[in-house]
C-alpha cells in the first residue's frame, strides 16, 4: 500500500515523465550533489569562495525575473468565492488547460520532491506542504526558505495532511505559465516559471494564498507581515507585525540596526515576510514565522541601510539575478562603493555606464534566517510569539504621514483595507503607479478580498486586547523630489512612538484619520531634520484625504455585499470627519 504522498508522486510522475526521481532529504550531502549539478549545467555560476563561501549566482531567463500577477489565478467552484481583486479560472477548466503543458514536461529531466515544514518542526501551527519541481534552482532555495526534507517527512508520516504544489519550469514560455491555486482542494500547479513567488510553492502560494483559506476556515491569520521585536532599556521585548506591499521595505525594518542603540533600544527579527497567528489560550495573539529564510530584494542594500544582512549573505547564500565585479563578487546599485571595472550585469553581459542597471531592480537573495545576528533567539518558539500592534504601509510619495495610529480595532482595520502603494520591481508590469493593496495581501488573498475584511473583523472581536494599529509611510517626498525621512535603522523613532503609545506615554494629535505623533513626542536626538520637514512628514491634508476616501469608496464598491458594514461605515465615517476638518479650517 503506498502512502497518500507516494500516491501523488506516482501520479505526477506519471503525466510529467522524468527521467528520475529524486526524494529532497535536506543533507548536507544533497545540497553538495544538486550544486555540482548546477555549477556543471551553467544554473549556478560560482562566486569568490574566498570572499563568499558556498555562494552561487543563478541568473534566470530573462523574461521571469518576478512575480506574474496576471497569470495567477485563484480557481474556485464559485467566481465569488476569489472575488473582483483575483484572476479567477474554474478548477476543471485550469486542470484541463495545464495538464497538456505537464504532459511530459519532465521528459529527460530529474523530478524532485520536495517536502517542506512551515513554522518549527515543533510547533503545533506549523504545517507540510510538499513540492514536486524540475528546477534544481527551487529545490535549493526550498532547502534555505524552510525546514526542508526529513524533518517533514518525519513529521507527515503516513498522513495525507499536507499540501500538494506541482511545479515544472516548462519551456519558460510566458504564453504558457501559469500559477493556479485550488483552495478548495488546497493544492497548487504552477508552471513556466522559476522564478521566486511563481516558484518555491511553500511561499506565496501556500503560506499566504492557500493559507489565508484555511485561516478564515480554522479562525487564524495567515498575512504578508514582517515581525520584529522592540527591545526596550529595561530588556522587556514588544512585538510587532507589520505589512507593507513587496518591496516596501519588510526586510530592512525586520532586520534593522536600531539608531537608539545607546539608550537601549534594539531590534530582533522573528520574520521578513509572512507572519501565521493564532488566538492563544490567554486570549493573546501569537504569531509564528512560517519560513526559514529571507529572499530578499538585493538592490538599495548596504552597510548602512542592511548591515545585518551583508554580514549575514556573505556565506550559503544564493544570488538570484545580481551583477557580479571582475572578482566574482556579488554586486547590485546602492550597495557599498560605485560600480568597480569589469563588472558583468545581471544577464551576464560586460556592464557599461548608461547600459542601464548591473543587476536586476527584482535581484534577490536567499540567505539562512539562522545567520542574521539580528535574529531573535525566541523565533522559533513553538507557541509563537505575542503580537502588540500591527503595522501597515507603503510607498506613498505624497498623503500619508510618517505615522499614525487608528482610533481603535475597527478604525484599524478600515486603514488596512484601504492602503495603497505605489507598485514595484517585485511583481511585472509598470513600476511606480499607485494601486490599493488592501493589508498588502491584494496579490496574495486566497479568497473574496471583502469576506477577508470580515475575517479581520472577527478576529478582533475573539482578542482579549488587540493589538493596536498603526499606519506608516518611510517613502513620502518633498518637493525637491526626495524623501523627507532617512528611513531604515532610524525608522526605529517611529516604532519607539508606537511602543510609547501602548504603555501610554507618547502625546499625539487627533487628526480626521488617527492620531498623529506631536513633533516632540518622536525621540529625535542625533538626528538632524529640520522642523520644517518634520511638519511635512505629520502633516495632513483634509481636502486631499477626502479624494482618497472617495477613491476607496469607489474600490470598496468592487466588492457589493461582501464588504462589510462596518467597513463602509468607517469609510462614511472619515468623511464626515474630514469634511467638519476642511470646513472649520475655512
Ligand atoms: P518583498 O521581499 O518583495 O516582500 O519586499 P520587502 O517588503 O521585504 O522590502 P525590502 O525591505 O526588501 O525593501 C525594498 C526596497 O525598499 C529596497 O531597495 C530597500 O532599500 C528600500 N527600503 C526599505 N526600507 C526603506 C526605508 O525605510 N526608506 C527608504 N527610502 N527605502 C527603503
Ligand atoms: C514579494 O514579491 O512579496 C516577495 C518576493 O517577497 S516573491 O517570493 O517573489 O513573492
Ligand atoms: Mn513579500
């Protein structure tokens, strides 16, 4: 009798026909076998061993450099059920559309299984997935972004509790990729595709899309957040979780490098992208770090912005995408230094001033989380760790203040589900345009986006004391163009704030949209800005929050009755508060 697992490996095998399977045990000894693999097949070019030990540079094709929005499609029984933010495909229609491009897609190539924990081994939250791929590429940042191999198959035993998620590179061709979810069934096909959130399934496609389903199903909260922990003078660690659209800054503010260091506050990082939450016995919500490890955007990275990840990428990591220097070192714009001679760009060509960038806007890293010396040494505490306030955000150039802080959980909900970010390198398509990105989840929601407001609801209403809500903005500019707020390590000002306003102690400003810090109540000392530029950064425009308010009424039509009540009450609610706001100020 074989397994439910052995069954579905047989299946597959059985319509993509490689010419080997290979079981992923996660050794040691593997990993050296699949990188002689790829350092013989051109996947993986060695980088300086010298300087970079057992660090390798992939360069994908360069028509799959990132996620591929349009092309995936959540596949339901009932259109509704993925609501008006996803493509939607019915299920049997998907099956039949993908499953002529597995036909043999395997032919000649190796077949490996993959299984996969999301959370600690030890954890009861964390759960298994197992993805069968043709990419070696996969299988090795598989092994990096989660624990890989025998700890799953320990773990999932004989059981058929785990989910599925069949991968092929396919010919490549974006004409025929394809990243399909079937919530329903919860099970993944994806295919065309290598490339991160398209390919290792185990991240966006499980841990969010899938997940974010069984969340609403089982009363937990699967969401695109970082978390970190606020350690304050007296040693005490508060928690926080904080989501902002891809490419807006999770990993650096994870995993920063506090500019209040000497009066006692630090930063330990939990996760850098996908926070799991449960509602504990005491009534506290408890999140875990369903990944292993962070693929993280290189470019902007530095010394300066990141130095706990150029101390932790210098060894076991994988270079997707990046520009390499003539003594094959890893190379990207903003890292430290200008472009040395020789430099080779992201496709491999000799790189010329005004060749346009060296390396790939969307080039990533994926490094082990165990070697940031930022992470904190409760991370994998099997219960999770207690959430104290939730965190939105996004790039905004003009609108949104610094920070503030929603008036209560409802209120902090409504600011969730109306974010907006202008759009980036991580996903195709134009680069820079404002779109809502409901709690940076619009890419990334399993389901009717309006049945998820009501889920945030729900939740809020079974917490003993939820956490607070705030709303940031690192990215907001003046008028010479430039960002008013240095950003990165000193962002820890504003976390200080929020920890203040929990304990009670920071004064802010009331505000139509939330309370705002007062200039004094920011800790500042050893920063130079001006109060000028501090009053930009606070500031808020009645007239121009009430055309956004508008704009979200607008987007919150999309989703007829299943937004709920209370969102649009919020929303009406706002622009009563505004307008009162811009008549007085007549
Ligand atoms: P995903 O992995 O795509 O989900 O992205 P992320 O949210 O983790 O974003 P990440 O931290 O990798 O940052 C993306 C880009 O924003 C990088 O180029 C950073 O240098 C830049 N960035 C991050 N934090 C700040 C900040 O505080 N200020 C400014 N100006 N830029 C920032
Ligand atoms: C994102 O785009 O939000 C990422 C990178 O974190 S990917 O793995 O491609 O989803
Ligand atoms: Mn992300």
């Amino acid at each position: 009798m074989s397994t439910p697992l052995e069954s579905w490996v047989e299946e597959s095998a059985r319509l993509t026909k490689p010419a080997k399977i290979v079981w992923c045990d996660g050794s040691e000894a593997e990993s050296e076998r699949l990188t002689a693999d790829m350092l013989r097949d051109g996947t993986f070019l060695e980088l300086n061993q010298k300087t970079h030990p057992r660090c390798y540079l992939h360069r994908s094709n360069p028509n799959d450099v990132a996620r591929t929005e349009q092309l995936t499609f959540i596949c339901t029984r009932q259109k509704e059920d993925a609501g008006p933010t996803n493509n939607w495909m019915d299920p049997s229609e998907a099956k039949e559309k993908l499953r002529p491009l597995f036909d043999g897609a395997m032919k000649g190539r190796t077949m490996y299984v993959v299984p996969y924990i999301l959370g600690p081994a030890k954890s009861p939250y964390s759960k298994i997935g197992v993805e069968i791929t043709d990419s070696a590429y996969v299988a090795a940042n598989m092994r990096i972004m989660s624990r890989m191999g025998k700890p799953a198959l320990d773990r999932l035993d004989n059981s058929a509790d785990f989910v599925p998620g069949l991968h092929s590179l396919g010919d490549l061709d974006p004409s025929r990729r394809f990243i399909m979810h079937f919530p329903e069934e919860k099970l993944i096909w994806s295919v065309g595709s290598g490339y991160g959130g398209n390919a290792l399934l185990g991240k966006k496609c499980f841990a969010l899309r899938i997940a974010s389903w069984m969340a609403r199903d089982q009363g937990w909260m699967a969401e695109h957040m970082l978390i970190l922990g606020l350690e304050d003078p007296s040693g005490k660690v508060t928690y926080m979780a904080a989501a902002f659209p891809s490419a807006c800054g999770k990993t650096n503010l994870a995993m920063m490098v506090s500019a209040l260091e000497s009066q006692g506050y630090r930063v330990w990082t939990v996760g850098d992208d996908i926070a799991w939450m449960h509602i504990a016995s005491d009534g506290t919500l408890r999140a875990i770090n369903p990944e292993a490890g962070f693929f993280g955007v290189a470019p902007g990275t530095n010394a300066k912005t990141n130095p706990n990840v150029m101390t932790a990428a210098n060894r076991n990591t994988i270079f997707t995408n990046v520009a390499m220097t003539h003594s094959r070192e890893p190379w990207w714009e903003g890292i430290d230094g200008p472009p040395a001679d020789g430099l080779t760009n992201w496709k491999g060509e000799p790189w010329t001033a005004g060749s346009g960038p060296a390396a790939h806007p969307n080039a990533r890293y994926t490094v082990p989380a165990s070697q940031s010396p930022s992470l904190s040494k409760h991370w994998e505490d099997p219960e999770g760790l207690p959430i104290s306030a939730f965190i939105f955000g996004g790039r905004r150039a003009h609108l949104a203040p610094l920070v503030y802080e929603s008036r209560n959980w409802q209120h902090g909900v409504f600011v969730g589900a109306t974010m907006a970010s202008e759009t980036t390198a991580a996903a195709t398509g134009a680069v820079g345009v404002c779109r809502r990105d409901p709690m940076a989840m619009l890419p990334f929601c399993g389901y009717n986006m309006g049945d998820y407001f009501g889920h945030w609801l729900a939740m809020g209403a079974k917490l003993k004391n939820p956490p607070k809500i705030f709303h940031v903005n690192w990215f907001r500019k003046g008028a010479d163009g430039k960002f008013l707020w240095p950003g990165y390590g000193e962002n820890v000002r504003v976390l200080k704030w929020m920890l203040d306003r929990i304990e009670g102690r920071a004064a802010a400003t009331e505000t139509p949209i939330g309370n705002v810090p007062t200039p004094s109540s920011l800790t500042l000392d050893g920063l130079s800005i001006s109060r000028d530029t501090l009053n930009e950064l606070l500031s808020v425009d009645s007239s121009d929050w009430l055309a956004e308010d508008r704009a979200v009424g607008e987007f919150f039509a999309k989703f007829g009755s299943h937004i709920p009540p209370a969102v649009t009450q919020e929303q009406k609610a706002l622009a009563g508060r505004l307008t009162r706001a811009t008549v007085s100020a007549k």
